[in-house]
C-alpha cells in the first residue's frame, strides 16, 4: 500500500513536470511568434523591444504642454513673445553647456584626422576653432581671457563661447558619429579602437553612410567594419547538401536599437520647456503657481538658510557690477563660471539661466506661428536628401568633393567630410501630391515667402508677381558677399542701398537664456534674441539636445512629483 502511493506521488510529480515544461517552451515560443503573421521570429534580428538610452552627459526631458513667449516684463518693446500654447515631444539635454575641455577634444580630433599642414584640409581646423579674439573690447583690457580662456586648464570646465552657431551644428554633427562609433564598437561591429588607431581623412566614420552603405564606412576597410556582433562572426558551416549559406543582417541596422539619434542643437521651444522646467510647479495634479525664472519663485537670490542672500545664477548686477565687491562676491563670478556651480532646475540642467546665453536651432521670426503648428514647433527644415551617382548608389563625400562655404567676415568652414554621404535638395519626387510639405526650403513658411508679403496679389499668376514684386520682399535686409579669391584673399562686397529696413534675414539665428554680460530681465526662459548665425561673441555658448524615441516617460505618473 505504503509502495503504491509512493509510485503515484513520483507519477504526479512527473506529470507536473512535464506540463510546466510544456508550459515554459510555449511560453518561450510565444515570446518570438510574430503577432501578424504567426511566424517564429527567434532568427530574425532586431525583433525584441528595446528602450533608449540617454547618451553621454544627456539627462532625460519628459514632455509636455507649456505657455511658450510668455514673459512677465518687456521693457524693450520687442513685441515678438506673444504667449502662445505648445506640445514638446519627450527629449534629451545636455546636463551642462558644452565646455572648453568638450570642444578642445574636437578639435584634437579634427587635427589629427585632417592635418591642418596639408593643403587640401588646412581650412578644417581653422573653421572649426573658436574665435578668441570676442573677448577684446576697445575700451578693456581683456587679453587674459584672449590668450588663455581656451586652452588652459584653469577654464576646461567654463563653457566654451566664441563659436558660432554653425560651428556649434558641426560638433554637434561630429559628437553623433563619435558615440555612435563607440557603442557599435562596444557591441562588436567595429574592431576595438579602430576609432583612435585605424581612422584617417579618407577612412572614418559616418553615422548615415554605415547605416545605408556599410561596406563604404572606414573607406571599406572589411578589417575594421566587423560582420555580426561579438560572437556571432564563426565561419558559416555546411548544410546537408554541402552548400554554405551566409548569414544575413550581419550589419547593425537602426532596427537593432544600438544606434542613438542624432546630437543636435534643441529647438527654441524644447529649449524654453526644458529651462522653465514646470514639472516642479506640479503638485497633486494642480500647478502651483507661474514663475519667472528657472528656478521657483521670482527672485534671483537664494532663500535657503546655508546659501541666504546668494544669486542662483551667473549675471550682471548692474552697471560696474559683475560678481560683488572683494570677499563678499554673492554669484562667484565676474565672466563666466565653471558649470555646476549653481543649482540645476526640476530636470536636473545646470546654468539655464546666466553664464552663456545658448544658440538654438531656429530661424528668428518676431512671431510664433501657432497657427499652423503647435507640437514641436520650429522654423528652419531643410529637407535634403542622398544624392545618387552614377553607379545607382550613395555617392560618398571625398577630399576632392568637399564642400567649403565663406562666411560673411571671410572665415572658411567646411560643410561636410569625406566618409559621409552627399545630400541634395529634395525635389518633386518627394513633394507631389504631399499636404505636409511641398518644397525642400521650408525657412520662410508663412513669414517671408512671397505669400506671406503685402506686396503679393493672389489674382494675379505667379510670374507676374515675380516680375512685379521681385524686390518688394518681407524681411528687407542687407545683402552682403563676401568671397576669396584664389589666393585665399578676402574680396568683400558690401550692400549700400540705402533701402534697407531690417537685419532678420535667413541667416539670423535665435538664441536664449541670460548671460554673465546681461542684466537680470534676460534670464526669463521666455526672452529671445537673435544674432547672425555665422558671428560669434563671448556670452553666447551652446548645449546639444537628442529627440527621444520610443515612450514618452520612463516612469508612471504619480499625483505628487
């Protein structure tokens, strides 16, 4: 009896066994089973959910609606921050502005990738390098900053300025293909530390040219753009009837989620959003109340018992006053200051309000369009294209297709590097029969194309408006062309009309944030100021933003924050 229910005890046990087996290679098997077709998925690559990660010195901005242009004083009657409502999708931010030490590892790695000594690249290293000389005033004695602001160690963690906002595009540009290079070579796509060792003008990496062309990156070299990740490069062996088949998707794709998006400079909408930082006014679903600057309240002096009576923020206290008297300096500064120094706002960003003003992306335009968009607006899309060759493929940038630009005080910058893939404006192929976009050059959208001028008549066909209009435009400013010659001399062209009325043209960049220059009145997240995109200064800095793919928040909402 006692030997009976033992064997019928060992027999339940084995049956329980076997269904949670079952269960288990079912549930296993229901993982990998596509939800469209049935198919097992267990080879194919890419098929699993995985979440962003921040990139380097990125902290996470869940997004949002906010009252963009709304400012509590406007004493110099700019009449160009009308209140409007937008949606900022969830991105990523710089913690702190770009510092001298970040830029200078750019420039390092310019000058040793394209040696400023050879001709061809001797325009690399010079258009990218800030310009020192912002600091020189006619009535100062600045050149301590001039000589060593820079390079010395003394300032590696202050913001970098003199830089211009296209050379801030460009490291932006440049520090996407860097982390990018990085992660694949970490997740074995590309042989360890071929970025510092194998890299040359001819053979580096590009982002886009990888992901469309792999075999084109590091100029094609198989020995350092790598098939599979680590561990999936064994030799393919035979099947049963002898034949070797080769594995597919031996490349990363933007389906395998290594890849980040790209570093770029924020809109001036997610950067508003994100130095407002309202998420600290929220409190059991209700905001609390508005406030001026980017920390809570409408002060710019600490209330905090340890730190009473000190200044949140690097900026000019009034005239002669930048930083307080001798041993009682209440911001610790007189220019600008390492980062950090003072506290971060509710999403954790440093100095978004005083140090350095910030470039952002857009275009100025004294109005806010809210009309025709309000979810992450932003006046400045070009929209390019690959350009194709004559092989049918992607036509690769190399030295002797490089594109250089003169700006207008006679710099010369280049514009793209050998390894990335050329672009071209998108033409109608693109834009027939679309209701979101009809044209590449989308800057002057319903503020200062043609339509958007008095001048235009809407009876009348467009060639006779062209005819009739063609010097009545909207934004009337000068134009200047400054160009060199061919033994690289300036050859300036100055605009002498005198019918002249405005400085905003397409080239007129926003910019935001209070500076150590500025009074208190700028550091309101809603004031905005423009400047030419080619000039630089030695208040204006910038930060990198990253857009956020995937969920819009990492975790669950609670109803206190």
């Amino acid at each position: 009896m006692k030997a009976n229910r033992i064997m019928s005890l060992q027999l339940l046990l084995s049956i329980m066994l076997i269904v949670g087996f079952s269960s288990c290679s079912k549930k296993s098997s229901s993982k990998n089973t596509s939800r469209a077709t049935g198919w097992n998925m267990d080879s194919k690559k890419g098929s699993s959910t995985k979440k962003q990660e921040a990139g380097p010195g990125l902290v996470f901005v869940e997004g949002g609606t906010f009252t963009m242009g709304k400012v509590q004083d406007d004493v110099m009657h700019d009449w160009n921050n009308t209140p409007t409502q937008q949606h900022v999708q969830s991105f990523y931010m710089d913690e702190t502005e770009v510092t001298n030490s970040m830029y200078l590892d750019y420039l390092d790695w310019l000058k040793s990738v394209y040696p400023p000594t050879e001709e061809i690249y001797k325009n690399i290293y010079e258009g990218a390098s800030p310009d020192t000389l912002v600091w020189r005033n006619r009535l100062g004695y600045n050149e301590t900053m001039t000589n060593n602001y820079l390079r010395h160690p003394s300032y590696a963690e202050y913001p970098v300025v003199g830089v211009n906002w296209i050379q801030a595009t460009e490291f932006s540009n440049w520090r996407t293909q860097r982390v990018n290079e990085a992660l694949l070579e970490k997740n074995g796509y590309l042989k360890k530390n071929a970025k510092t060792l194998d890299v040359t003008a001819e053979s580096n990496f590009d982002t886009e040219t990888y992901l469309n062309s792999p075999t084109s990156a590091y100029g094609g070299n198989e020995d350092v753009v790598l098939k599979g990740g680590r561990g999936a490069r064994k030799t393919p062996k035979a099947g049963k009837d002898g034949t070797v088949t080769e594995p597919k998707n031996v490349y990363a794709q933007r389906s395998s989620g290594i890849l980040l998006p790209e570093y770029r400079l924020p809109t001036e909408a997610e950067w508003e959003y994100a130095a407002a930082a309202d998420v600290g006014q929220r409190e059991y679903n209700i905001y609390k109340g508005q406030k001026k600057y980017p920390w809570s309240g409408g002060y710019t002096r600490s209330g905090k018992r340890q730190s009473q009576g000190d200044q949140l923020a690097n900026f000019k206290q009034g005239n002669g006053d930048y930083g307080g008297i001798a041993g009682w300096s209440d911001d610790g500064a007189d220019i600008t200051n390492e980062v950090k120094k003072y506290p971060a706002n509710d999403f954790g960003l440093y100095d978004m309000a005083g140090n350095v003003a910030e470039w952002v992306q857009d275009v100025y335009r004294p109005v806010i369009d809210n009309e025709a968009n309000d979810f992450n607006y932003f006046r400045g899309n070009q929209y390019t294209k690959n350009k194709i060759g004559a092989d049918g493929k992607v036509e690769i940038v190399n030295k002797d297709n490089m594109k250089y630009d003169t700006l207008s005080n006679g710099r010369i910058i280049a514009r793209n590097f050998p390894g990335q893939i050329a672009q071209v404006p998108v033409d109608e192929q693109e834009t027939y029969l679309r209701q979101n976009f009809d044209k590449s050059d989308n800057i002057n959208y319903r503020d200062g194309d043609k339509q958007s001028t008095r001048y235009y008549n809407f009876g009348d066909s467009e060639s006779d408006n062209e005819k009739a209009k063609s010097d009545k435009v909207m934004y009337n400013s000068p134009k200047h062309n400054v160009t060199t010659d061919s033994l690289g001399k300036m050859v300036r062209k100055y605009d002498k009309s005198s019918k002249r009325t405005t400085l905003i043209n397409d080239e007129s960049r926003v910019y935001k944030g209070g500076s150590w220059r500025d009074r208190a009145y700028w550091l309101d997240p809603a004031q905005r100021r423009y400047f030419p995109q080619d000039m630089a200064t030695d208040y204006i800095g910038f930060r990198c933003a990253m857009s956020r793919v995937g969920p819009k928040a990492d975790k669950k909402r609670s109803a206190r924050n």
